[in-house]
C-alpha cells in the first residue's frame, strides 16, 4: 500500500467532522486551493493552523487537532485537556463556515458526533442573521424640538424576534430579545441603558439640546438570545449582537415669546 493510501486509511471522515491522527506525511499542499483531506493532513499541526484557513469548498464545521509537541514538520503529540464533565480530551482548532472560531476542548464522543451543535456555533450563525434595526420615536414629532427643553426619545422594537436555520442537518430556532438601547442624541452626547423609553407622559429617556441646530440622533440594540435544536430545551446564547439604527434629522430652535392681543 502506498504511503498516500495508508494515510488515508487512518483518517475517519463523519459527515461535516474530518478527523485525523497526528502522524501525517509532510509532503501534502498548504495552499488554499488544497484538498481537505491535504490540508488538514499537513497543515493542521505544522504551523498553519493559526490562519485559520479552510479549503474554499470545505465542509460547514472543520476541526482538527492542535499540537502540543512538534518533531520538524510533524506533531509528536495532540494537546490534551479536560472537559467540564471531567473527562480527558483533545483540544481542537475549530472553523465554521470559513471562520475560524479558536480552540475547543472537544471529547471523542462529541468529535464523532455530526449532531453536535456547539453554543459557538449558535452565536456565529446569529451574528451573520439579519435582525431588525431598531425604531426610534422622537417626541415632539415632525422633526423639531426646543432649546433647553426636555426631548423624549423611546423604541417600540421591544419584542423577541425569531430566526430559524439549519446547521449540520438540523432545524435550529434562534430567538433574539432586545436588551440593551444605545441612544446617540446627534450632539456628542451618547447614553446606554437597558430601559427603552415611552412615549408622552412617561419622560425616561429624555435630552436637552444646549444650541440650536441640525442634529441627527440614532439608536442601536444589543440583542441576547437564546436558541433549541429540534423541539429540544431552549439555551442561552453565549454572546450578543447589536444592530444599528439609522440616523433621524431633528432641528432644535430657541422658543420666541410674543405678545398676543385679545
């Protein structure tokens, strides 16, 4: 048997996980236009692997191990790690979708698992989802305020929203709840918090305008979530992501008193 055959034997491809053993030839291409298989045979533990790179036409979720001990071009030895349940493991570089994501500490039961959907993987595919922009309301309206005077800003954008996707064959429900609002007034003056206002007469997030002008006050929300595979249990999203709004016109005039005859 060749030596290029022989590699290929102790290689166990599961779906979208291509594991490999750490004793690989190191004659194999690194070039980007490579093979999967090349790749990881003779970059994942020889230098390469902070790229980060993956094979243009790669899989959805590609791991391969990192290297504790190097002999040469070769690992000697995979570097190993625990898992929170306390059991002995290897640590992987991960890349999702063309991303690499790092380092997990990954056991063999969830390395041969194609169902195994990580808490990362939620939080990637929910920041390359298209959330809404948040509605800013301006009060007064038509786009025109006083000096000196309190502006009442609020958003409506207060509900859930969900976002259903597949990843590695599975239905995956995202749900993102907004849970923080990034107030911009327009003058240099920004202010976060986790309140979104309301309308007239409930002031709470109100500003005052010095000078007047032409500003442009916006909003941003920071979304948290939460997702389920399947019907399964939902589970918190390790991560969040903001969205920003567009800017509104708003002119701030100084008041002029006038007399008015009965």
């Amino acid at each position: 048997m060749s030596r290029g055959l022989a590699w290929i034997t102790v290689c166990l491809t599961v779906v979208t996980f291509v594991l490999c053993t750490s004793e690989k030839p190191a004659t194999a291409a690194c070039s980007t236009g490579a093979t999967l298989l090349e790749v990881n045979a003779s970059c994942g533990d020889s230098g390469k692997e902070q790229d980060g790179q993956a094979p243009p036409d790669g899989p959805d979720v590609f791991i391969y191990p990192a290297c504790a001990v190097k002999v040469g071009g070769l690992c000697g030895r995979n570097l190993t790690c625990t898992t929170p349940e306390g059991d002995g493991a290897v640590m992987y570089h991960v890349i999702v979708a063309g991303e690499y994501l790092g380092t997990r500490c990954i056991g063999p039961g969830a390395a041969s698992d194609p169902a195994t959907i990580t808490p990362g993987q939620i939080l990637t595919a929910m920041r390359r989802l298209d959330w809404p922009a948040p509605r800013l309301v301006i009060e007064p309206p038509d786009g025109l305020t006083l000096v000196n005077f309190d502006t009442n800003f609020f958003t409506t954008s207060t509900r859930p929203v969900t976002r259903r996707v597949t990843l590695l064959g599975q239905r995956v429900t995202i749900e993102a709840t907004p849970r923080q609002f990034h107030w911009d007034f327009g003058d240099g003056t920004r202010r976060t918090t986790t309140d979104p206002g309301a309308p007239y007469p409930d002031l709470r997030v109100t500003h005052d305008y010095l000078a007047k002008g032409t500003y442009r006050p916006s909003l941003g929300t920071t979304y948290g979530g939460r997702y389920r595979v399947g019907n399964g249990p939902w589970q918190d999203i390790p991560g969040t992501v903001t969205i920003e709004g567009d800017g509104q016109a708003l002119r701030a005039i100084e008041a002029q008193p006038k007399l008015v005859g009965h």
